[in-house]
C-alpha cells in the first residue's frame, strides 16, 4: 500500500471524525484539524484496524506537533515493517 493511498483512507476517516471538511496537508497539525484526543484514539484503533498493524504506546499520546505527514509516515513505517 503507497503512503498515497494512506492519506487518503486516513483523510476520509479524519472528516468523519472531526465533521469538518477542512484541507488536510502533511503539515496540518492534529489538534487543528479538530480532532481531540479521544478522536485521535479512535483514528490509531481505526488505523490499526484498517492497516492491521498496533502502534506501541508511545505513538498512543497526541501531541501539539504530531502532523498529518507524522502520522502517514508513522503508518507506513508499519506496514512495511508488516510485510
């Protein structure tokens, strides 16, 4: 799966989340995007879900700086990883 195809699964999950249709880039910022932290939550569980990986604990905490680009890459390390 391409990190494109990521940003897109993760870009539709994020407008559900936040009911927002806001332009998502790699820069934007996910507590800008609207999503608190239960939502993020929810976005990792789906993620894992989704990409059938598990994020360590670390990746569990929403920080100010985490990106929409952060959290593609974050999942696309997985994957591979997977595979």
């Amino acid at each position: 799966m391409s990190k494109e195809e990521i940003s897109l699964i993760l870009n539709k999950e994020i407008h559900v989340l936040a009911q927002n249709d806001i332009n998502l880039t790699d820069a934007s910022k996910m507590k800008e995007v609207g999503l608190n932290s239960i939502d993020f939550v929810k976005l990792l569980v789906f993620s894992e879900d989704k990409f059938d990986i598990t994020f360590s604990d670390d990746d569990l905490v929403i920080s100010d700086e985490i990106t929409f680009g952060d959290l593609i890459n974050k999942i696309d390390k997985y994957v591979v990883e997977k595979n």
